[in-house]
RNA sequence: AGGCGUGUAGCUCAGGGGGAGAGCACUACCUUGACACGGUAGGGGUCAAGAGUUCAAAUCUCUUCACGCCUACCA
C-alpha cells in the first residue's frame, strides 16, 4: 500500500471532484426511482463571492444531500445565482465611477449591457468556488433569477397577483434612499441608534404675541410643516386649537390642530406636522385634511420651499439653519438625544420618509396562509424557536413596496398611457392601451425588488410556468437551509408565494442556522479586517478539515465563533482518520472487502466489540443526521474514530495481527477492513474527500464511496457480552496504568497485578486474553485471584463494580502515602454511600420515583459498599504493616 | 417600547429533573514498528445570584443582575 503519513488534501481534492462531477455523480433524474430529497440552493449575490456564511450554508446542505443520495433517495440539490438589483447595480456603478463614467452617461440600455458584461465576467466565481468546499450540486441545473425562463415566472406572478388585486400601484410614504435614488422595502430599510439632539423651535402665533415651542430632531423638515399639533385634553394647549402658527424662518403660517396621537409627556407636547416625510404626520395629515408638500427631494437636498435653503443637503441645511434660528431667538434650547435612525441596507446612507407612488404587494391573506402552513405543521422550522420570529413578523406584516427606481432587475410589465393615463398590465408586451387602445403608451421605467423573484426560487427554477417533469417530481422541496437573518426577506416571501402559486409550501423544514463570526463573537466585516477567507482555509487545512468544524459548530442557534484553532484541531483529526486507515490497509494483507463471510459470535472479542459499537455509532448517526443536529453528529464520529477505533480497537488487534496465529490474524483483517468500510461511509457526508480517497484504496471496494449504500444500524448487531467483555479489559489496563503514572514506575518497569473478578464470564475473558492484558497494561505476569485470596503486601488497589485490581508495588510505593489515599479514597465513597442509603432509606423516595430510578440507585448503593469494603480491608492490611 | 435568546472548567461550547461533560489550553511521563498533527496518566467548575415547585433542580417556575440579537412610526 502505497500511502505517505498525510494526506495530501490539495492535490487529491481536485483530483477527487473533477472525477465525480465529470462522472455525473450529482446529476439528478426525475425518471430514477426513489423518494425525493431536494434543496434549492439560497442563491448568492451573483457577483459575490464566497465568504463563511455560504461555506457553512452549502456545507449543511452538502451534508444532507449527501446522506440522502447514499441512502438511495432520488436527490437533487440546484444551485443558481441572484441578480441582486442594488448591490450588483452599485457594483457596477462603482467601477464605472472608475472609468470616469455614470450610468446616466451610458443611458439604460448601455448600463445593462455593461451589468450583464460583469455578470458574465464574475458571475461563475461563486458557483466555482462552490467545488472548492465538495458541494455535490446539479450544475446542469444551474439558475439566474435573471434567466429568460425565471424571467416568466416572474412576469407570470406579477400579472396573476395584479389581476387578482394582490398588486396596486398608490401614493404611499414610503422609505426613499437619496443615494440609491430609490424606494425601499421597510425590511430593506436599519436602524442605528445614533447621537442626535432634539431642537426647541419656537412657532410664533400668526395673531397676536406668544409662540408654541416644538421639539424635533429634524429642523430642516419644518419647512413641509403643515401644522402644529397638541392632545385636545393638554389643559396648557387646548385653547390654542384652531388658531395659527407661523413657521420659523419663512413665517407661513400653519393652523394648530388637535389630537390624541400626540404625546403630552416628550418634549414641550407640541408636534410639528409634516405629511410629506413622516409616516405619523402623513396620518396625521390624511386625518386633518393637511396637504402633504415635500421639503426635500429624490437627490436629499432641500425644495424650494425651503426659501434660501432651497437646493442644499438636508444635513448642511439643519447646519446651517441653527444659527439663524438662534438669531431670531426662535431656537430656545438644545438637548443631546440618542435616537435610531433608519439607513438604507445597502448603502448605509440615512433614508428619508418620502411622499411616492409606488408598486406594492397586498400582504394581508398571503401572509396569513404562510402563517398558517407554519402553525398546522405543514413546514417545521428546526430549531423550532424561530417560528415565534416568523409570526411576529407576518402576524404584523404590512404591504410590500415592491418598486425600484434602478435598471438592473425585473421591468414591471405595466404600461402608462398618455391618452387616458389607464394602466396595461400583461403577460406579452402591448401595442395599445387596453382601456382607450391608444399607442402612445410607454412602460413603467421601475424594475422589482430583487426578492420578488427570490421569493419564486423554489418552483421558478424547476420551470414553473411550464409544466415540467422536474416540477412534478422534485416540488415542493425537502429543506431549506439559511440563516436566521433572511427568515423575513426571503423564508416567508417564499412560503407567500409558494403557497399562492403552488398550493403547497416550498418546503417541509427550515433549517436556520448561527451566522459566522469571529473568534472574539465579532461579525466579520471588511472594516474590521476579521473577514476569513473560505478558500485559504480551505488551501491551508482542506475542506474535510474545514467542513468537519463548520458541521461541529453549527449548533443551533447562537453565534458561530470560528478559530484557526478549531479548525487546525479537525485538521489533526483528519491526519488521524489517515493514519488509523493506513494501519488497516497495510495490514490487509490478502483480505478483500465483502469476503470475509457474515461476522458474528464466531468472532475474536475486540471484533464483536467494535461492530457492536459501530451498530450503535450508526443509529446515532442517522438519527443525528434525520434531526439535523450536526454538532452531535460531528461528536458522535470524532469520539468514535479517536477513542474507539484508534485508541481501543487498533491497540487491541496489533498484537493479533503481528501474532502467532495466522487464521485469527486472517478473520482480523477481514473484519478491520469491513468496519473502515462503514466508518467512511458514515463520515462521508460530512468529509467527502479523505473518505473517498481512503475509499479508493480499500482492496474489494466497489464504485465511487459518494454512491456507496449508507450504513444501516441493526439492533441485532448489539453485543453486550463483547462490550461488557472489553469494557472490563479498559478498567483492568486504565487501573494498572494510572497506578503506573501515580506512583512514577518507570515505562520499563514490568509489573504484577492481582486481579479480582468475582463474574465467570470475566474471569474467563482475562483467561483467554492474558496476552492482551500484558502488553496493554505492561506487566510480566498477572494474577486471577478468586474472592477471598489473600491480597499482596505492599501494594494499590483499585476497587470497581465488579472487583478489584491490585499492583504490587514493592520498593516503589510509600505505604503511609498509599494509607492516606485510600483514607480519601474511603472517605469519598463512604459520603457517596451515605447520599445513597439516605435515597433508599426515604419512604417517599421509594413512593414517588420511577421504579428503574430506585433499582439504579439500589445497584449503586451495593457497588459503592464493596468498594468501600474493598478499600477498608486494604487499609487495614496497611495499617498492620506500618 | 416590545419580543427572542444567552450566562456550565482558563477559552469555545454540549447537556437539560435522578452519579457535572467534550474540544482546545494546562501539568507529568513516553522518539512503543498508523499517526509526536501521536500515546498514557492527571489537575481544574457553589452549572450568574436569590426564592419557589419536587422524594430529587445545573435542568422546571418566578425575581434580580449581566450580555447579545431582532422587531418598532413616539417627534
């Protein structure tokens, strides 16, 4: 067998995936047998790249994907990429900047052809990167929400909802980015909280002396004041209603108004109103018949009603009005006032509540039904906690702005007419208006809200509006695994529209997951410079490595703390997986997988031990992997390959391996190579690369590992006799070594244990194996004494459950030391004891717990008292000595 | 302002009514023929605090403290 001592991750990783991907291997076909298992991908910015969110989303769902395509389930997992409208469309934007161009300069249709240049240009990064990490997705399936095809679905979609009045067109205040130069979603839209300071104005009365003081935050807004607001009850106001106020600076004079929105308590209970750019003040506004006049326009900068502040930035305008307020004493007081402001998602400038007709989706009834296919179970959320965020959010959804002023997305199909000002919304482009059948029509120049068309990823991908095989087969989809943090933007649109346009939900579990962050819990950003890069931890310690530490963090629900030291220390574990494999293949000698014949109660100990556990190990397994509890799933193998296999079972077989009798060394290899053969077939899912390179190497092993059948857990596999058995054997070489240690006995030094096992079947076992129990707890020789056999002077005991151990230890024990261990040792079980009798002696107790509670605690309690004889007898041969 | 969540070993976290666990780090010893990316043996915790429920509480309930995150139109 030809292996080096590690595995060489760089070279075999692309060796390995080009081979299954050329092979076909993660294509799927409708027409296979099998239950389907689908994910569809959560689709990444499509000029992105990869960064740790992706690489701990693609690697859960490579994990799953891969588990149900070894289980022989019809698996299909579609990738695709997101035109994402803003970030792509500032992107490109930015690098024009670059080039000394706008996107006005090039004009729309040039601006497009340049985003679809850069699509094509870095569009497949992220889907290449994606092999780096092992994802076994269908490429043949690959999708763009900007496809001709998903482009149908959405069309489809608009009109359908338009038809059924679930999308209208109204003016709305609505969030404005004065940077993007676009409407945004509310959920688009962050809060920071930020240092500000609420500004005393002064509203002198239009009649006569005296003024009304205001407190705002926003002074550059008073000149779209059209009113002054009180509660109808505040005695110090009340008499005020109806008469008129001038607003400061450009002396228009606005009417005091009365209602009980307003708040008596904050500030001076003086609210100025100001329709146009705040949602209250427009209610406001609506209810008291106000006109709503913008102060400030698209660009941020203010009207011209602002007088001589017309045409400055909001900012520079409140800068700069100040002073002259405080001039004309109307600014009375100043005080610092820590508030949230809402900024755009994208781009971080302030947003401004504006006045804008705009597109907008009816959420009502859809949000209702998303909500309902959640509460009756139809889709689960995993960990179950987050369907509390889900209803909070849809029970309380309001209507989706869903137009964009920028060019990079999906046009909304609806014309304008210049005759009758009617509005054409249909599935082909018109040629005449549909109420007035008037040509001079022209389209609505808005594109939608990138997660309109996510929100169709699960069936627009599978070819919906045709009717196609995939469709049929594979919706709706198995799990959808994503973070927390897109539960509202993308999860619940997805149920909305999957429901409407399906009937059914686009997925029977929502795995949601932590976000990655760093080691010190900070989110990753570049102005931090904490940023990792998936790929060099990938260069540097391979994606096994790199996958194995993701799968064992992705505990549910919490931040994800990624160190170099974790991973380095999964990277330790794959060098171990190597080298245990290495040991099994270079001792195979002649042996080949399958040939070995049935394993059974014909087999060596350690054999029926190991395949005992290895039945355990993959009831675990495929229970963790069912409920998705991927960080039990990575302890379940890690503790498995390191503690048993290699420390307990390894250790067992060399010397049956290297010993005299060459039939059990014959049966050994057979068996050692059977169960790697299910240890890499359970690891897998989670470490394709090294397994399948080990794989490879196994004489007799058929077929790619990645389409191997996972292993199935038989509870006829147990073997209690073989774990009891050698579980005995650990006890008896963990006692001898660890007196070993404690009492500094060098390695050399060969020792004498006395071993009392009161069970036959025991005793029998050290008979059979004493070659065994020499090597491993390095004695000479060792003793199997009965009960009552008299104990060796100047020695340890060690007292377990089911006897005792005894190491001689002439010349290198002091036996007033060794006195006073066993005084501790006796005393701790004498408490233990103590606690137990007091269980047992309470009549409630025996009354109220569980019968097998009150049995364990019974068996207990008859352990601790033999141990404690056993201690006590020892001591006091000790005593007789001193 | 509401909602959700988290406080367990030095660090990162698992457990979740019935004997306190893992990885890393730490200590001592070991170049044993798969691996020193290794082996063996160890040290280390009033399970945030208080009260309650219970035969039994790290675990359930309440209160307090601390820290996260999400939602929100109080100027």
């Amino acid at each position: 067998m030809d292996m080096g001592k590690n595995f060489d991750h760089g070279e075999a990783e692309r060796r390995i995936y080009e081979w299954w991907e050329r092979s076909g291997f993660f294509r799927a076909d409708p027409e296979k047998p099998g239950e389907p298992f689908v994910i569809v991908i959560p689709p990444p910015n499509v000029t992105g790249n990869l960064h740790m969110g992706h690489a701990l989303d693609e690697t859960l769902q490579d994990i799953l994907i891969r588990y149900h395509r070894m289980r022989g389930d019809n698996t299909l997992w579609l990738p695709g990429t997101d035109h994402a409208g803003i970030a792509t469309q500032n992107v490109v934007e930015t690098a024009l900047a670059a080039e000394g161009l706008t996107r006005q300069a090039l004009g729309r249709a040039g601006f497009i052809e340049r985003v679809w240049q850069w699509k094509e240009k870095y569009g497949s990064n992220i889907v290449r990167q994606l092999r780096r990490l092992g994802a076994s997705c269908d490429f043949s399936r690959e999708r763009f929400t900007m496809d001709e095809g998903l482009s149908r679905a959405v069309r489809e979609v608009f009109v359908s909802l338009h038809e059924e009045g679930l999308i209208y067109r109204a003016l709305h205040l609505i969030n404005w980015c004065p940077r993007c130069l676009t409407a945004l979603a509310d959920l688009e839209v962050e809060h920071e909280e930020r240092r500000g300071a609420l500004y005393y104005l002064g509203y002198r009365f239009a009649d006569g002396e005296g003024a009304l003081t205001v407190a705002t935050t926003r002074p550059e807004t008073i000149f779209g004041d059209m009113a002054v607001a009180v509660h109808p009850e505040d005695e110090r106001y009340r008499g005020h209603i109806g008469r008129r106020v001038l607003v400061p600076l450009i002396n228009r004079p606005v009417p005091v108004i009365g209602d009980a929105y307003v708040d008596r308590e904050f500030g001076t209970g003086v609210l100025k109103v100001t329709p146009a750019h705040d949602p209250n003040d427009f209610k406001l506004g609506q209810a008291h018949g106000l006109e709503a006049v913008r102060a400030i326009e698209e660009d941020g900068r203010l009207s011209p009603i602002a007088g001589r502040y017309a045409g400055q930035d909001r900012f520079e305008a409140r800068r700069a009005m100040l002073p002259d307020l405080e001039a004309q004493g109307l600014l009375t007081r100043t005080e610092a006032l820590n508030h949230a402001v809402g900024v755009c998602y994208r781009c971080r400038t302030v947003v401004e509540p504006s006045l804008s007709r705009q597109w907008f989706v009816r959420t009502a009834s859809l949000a209702a039904e998303a909500a309902r296919a959640v509460r009756d179970g139809r889709t689960a959320f995993v960990p179950k906690t987050w369907e509390k965020t889900y209803f909070a959010w849809l029970d309380n959804i309001r209507d989706w702005c869903i137009s964009r002023q920028l060019w990079w997305g999906h046009q909304i199909p609806a014309w304008h007419c210049a005759e009758c000002g009617g509005l054409t919304v249909t599935r082909e482009d018109p040629a005449a208006c549909a109420h007035c059948r008037s040509g001079r029509i022209e389209r609505d120049p808005d594109v939608l809200d990138t997660w309109f068309s996510s929100a169709l990823w699960p069936f627009s991908t599978l070819g919906w509006p045709d009717k196609t095989r995939d469709l049929a087969r594979y919706y709706p989809t198995s799990v959808l695994v994503t973070g927390f943090d897109i539960i509202f933007f993308w999860v619940a649109r997805m149920m909305m529209m999957g429901l409407h346009f399906q009937r059914r939900p686009p997925f029977g579990t929502v795995i949601i997951h932590a976000l990655v962050k760093d080691a010190e819990g900070r989110k990753m950003s570049k102005s931090k410079g904490n940023v990792k890069d998936p790929l060099e931890i990938i260069d540097r310690y391979g994606a096994d490595a790199f996958r194995f530490t993701l799968c064992a963090l992705a505990g549910q629900g919490r931040d994800i703390r990624l160190s170099d030291e974790r991973i380095a220390g999964y990277g330790r574990f794959v060098n171990k997986l190597w080298n245990a494999s290495r040991l099994v293949l270079t001792n195979a000698g002649r042996a080949r997988l399958g040939e070995a014949g049935p394993a059974g109660p014909a087999d060596s100990l350690p054999d029926r031990w190991l395949a005992s556990r290895l039945n355990r190990l993959t009831a675990q397994v495929r229970r963790h992997l069912d409920e998705f509890a991927y960080d039990h799933l990575a302890e379940s193998l890690y503790h498995f390959v390191w503690d048993e296999f290699c420390d307990w079972y390894l250790e067992l077989v060399k010397p049956v391996l290297h010993g005299p009798d060459e039939a059990a060394a014959e049966a050994a290899r057979g068996r050692m190579l059977a169960a790697l053969s299910v240890i890499l077939r359970l690891l897998h899912p989670v470490m394709p690369f090294v397994t399948e390179e080990l794989w490879s190497k196994i004489p007799g092993a058929a077929g790619p590992l990645m389409l191997a059948p996972f292993p199935a857990a038989d509870e006829a596999g147990l073997d209690a006799e073989a774990e009891a058995g050698i579980g005995f054997l650990m006890d008896v070489t963990r006692a001898v070594r660890s007196v070993r240690a404690d009492f500094r006995v060098p390695p050399a030094s060969l020792l004498t244990p006395v071993i009392l096992a009161g069970d036959q079947a025991l005793t029998r076992v050290l008979a059979e194996y004493s070659p065994l129990v020499l090597k491993l707890t390095g004695s000479a020789a060792f003793e199997a004494a009965g009960p009552g056999q008299v104990k060796p002077r100047e020695a340890s005991l060690t007292a377990f459950p089911w006897g005792e151990v005894w190491v001689p230890l002439a010349g290198h024990i002091d036996m007033a030391e060794e006195a006073r261990r066993l005084e501790k040792e006796a005393a701790g079980l004498a408490r233990d004891l103590e606690a137990a009798r007091a269980k047992l002696a309470n009549p409630e107790y025996l009354g109220k717990a569980p019968e097998d509670i009150v049995e364990d605690m019974r068996r207990r309690e008859a352990d601790l008292a033999a141990r404690r004889g056993a201690v006590e007898r020892s001591l006091a041969l000790l005593k007789g000595m001193l």
